[in-house]
C-alpha cells in the first residue's frame, strides 16, 4: 500500500491522542504545555497532508504556519505565566496552585 | 557520562531521524531530476515508504515519551524527537518551507523556552516531584477512547484524493500569498506576536518594590 492520506492523518491523531493524554495526566505546568505543542502538531500534519493530498495548492500550509505562530506566542506566555506561578507558590504542580479556591 | 541502554538506544534513535530528515532534504532537493524516487515508489515498499514509516514512527515514539516519561528533561527530548519527526513529515508532504518554520520556531524557540522554564522551576534532581503524573490508567482510557475514533474516521473515509503535483520550492508562492490573499491574518498576527512580547515581560518579571 502506498504511502498516502490516511497515513498522515493516523499520525496526526497519534499525535492528538498522546498530547491530550499529557494534557490531562500532567501535574507539571511546563509538561502540560508541552502536551498542547503536540495536540497543535497533530493539527498541523492534517493540515499540511490535507493541502497535499485533497485540496493542492497552499491554503493548508497556510494555516499551519498560523498555528506555528500561535504556537509560539501560547509557548512565550504559557511559560511566562508558570514562571510567575512557580515565584508566588514555589512549585509549579498545577494542583497546588489554588489561591482562588478558598 | 555513564551509558546505559536507554541513553544508547536514544542517541541511535536522535541519529537516525537527523539522517532521515536530510535524505528527506536531499529528495526534495533533488526531486523531479531523479525519477529513481518515483520509480521505486511503485514497487511494494519504495524508499519513501520506508522514510515515511520510520519518520512516523520517531514521531510517535517522542509524542509517547512526552506522555510518558517520568523524568520532565526526558518529556522534552520526546518533544524534540516528535518535532523533529513533524517536520520531516511535512518535507515528504512537500512542504519545504513549513518544515524549515517547524524547525526554526518550534525546536530553535519553543524546545528552548521549555527547556529554559524547565531549569528554572524544578529542582532536576527530584525525579520523582519534577514529573508526576496523576491517573495513567485514566489516561490510557482516554487514549484507547479517542485515537481508534480518529483512525478509524481517517482510514474509512472514501477521501477524494487529487494526483500530488511535483514538488516545487514553496517559498514564493507562500510569501505572495501572505501579502496579498492572508494579508488582514498575517498583520493580526504581527499584532498578537506584539502583544505576546510585552505580556510575558510583565507577567514573568519579579515585582520590584519602590519604596
């Protein structure tokens, strides 16, 4: 069987499927982020499979260079906010940062 | 440095995608003058399979150990490898200049950042606190709920698939299209990026009291 579509797309929900398993297990703030990047890969391997296979021309490269960029800006302000996390509890476990509950 | 096995293997692992990610290079590269690529690609299992199935493969095996692994440090070489993977993937979709983005943005900033803010608030040593892990079974559950869904929908779906053209350099095309059909997105985007800058400058930096 030729490498085609489907091959791709399987990777892509791979991808989705352990990065939201890391989105959802994680205590670490920084391993949660890291389970986005890969749900946002996901996406962008269908995207980029989808421009190749289906639609041709650039559209869904298009796109995945929007979510490469979004991406980016997520990672700088995620990272930011779990450093700010991390001064004011001095851990950065996800549980333990629960001031607004009480 | 002492070595053991896993420490082998994923080195053996790291080189083999960096030798297949620059023979996926050197395929588009060369692409339309070697017609040996597309006459080994009618055979049972040409090259490309073969760099497709071990290019996917290193994807999913570092998209695992993100998942997985116990050590934080760990989670982000898997990051790195299904990054690395990702672009590899997106040079044999053809889609040269994606993958040169993946590989300047993702691995040379955003594996940085992470690797930066890892440093900064674990204490490395702690293997156990830096990368606990709460209900792995109820992940796996949620594994073995969603992906057969989304592969069974992308292998049983009678797509309508159209013949892939050549390969041809991207790169021009894409930069007219940004400035012309993409251009609103592409300043809003400018705008976020600017927006980004200045929020995580005021949200990481300590306070400093002026008294």
């Amino acid at each position: 069987m030729q490498i085609s579509l489907p091959h791709f797309l399987v990777v892509g929900a791979l991808l989705f499927g352990l990065g939201l398993v890391t989105v959802v297990t994680r205590r670490n703030a920084v391993g949660v982020l890291m389970g986005v990047e890969l749900i946002l890969n996901g996406a962008n391997v269908n995207f980029a499979a989808f421009s190749h296979y289906v639609t041709g021309g650039l559209t869904g490269q298009i796109f995945a260079l929007f979510v490469i960029v979004l991406a980016a800006a997520e990672a700088a302000v995620g990272l930011a906010i779990v450093l700010a996390i991390f001064q004011t509890f001095k851990t950065i476990d996800v549980r333990r940062a629960d001031l607004m509950r009480e | 440095m002492n070595l053991t096995p896993g420490k082998i293997l994923g080195w053996l692992a790291g080189a083999a995608l960096v030798a297949a990610f620059l023979v996926g290079m050197a395929q588009l590269a060369i692409g339309p003058a070697a017609g040996a690529w597309s006459a080994t690609a009618a055979g049972p299992l040409g090259v490309r399979d073969v760099l497709f199935y071990v290019l996917a493969a290193l994807t999913v095996a570092g998209a695992g150990g993100v998942a997985f692994a116990r050590n934080i440090l760990h989670s982000a070489i898997g990051l790195l490898m299904a990054l690395l993977g990702a672009g590899a993937l997106y040079v044999l979709l053809s889609a040269d200049f994606l993958a040169v983005t993946q590989l300047l943005v993702y691995i040379g900033g955003v594996l940085v950042l992470v690797l930066f803010a890892v440093m900064l608030t674990s204490r490395i040593g702690e293997v156990n606190v830096s990368n606990a892990s709460v209900g792995v079974v109820g992940g796996l559950l949620l594994l073995a709920a969603v992906a057969p869904v989304l592969v069974a929908v992308a292998l049983l779906t009678p797509w309508r698939l159209i013949a892939p053209g050549p390969a041809v350099a991207t790169t021009a095309a894409l930069g007219d299209a940004f400035l012309t059909r993409w251009l609103l997105p592409f300043e809003v985007a400018s705008m976020v990026l600017l927006a980004t800058l200045v929020g995580a400058i005021v949200i990481a930096r300590k306070e400093i009291k002026a008294d």
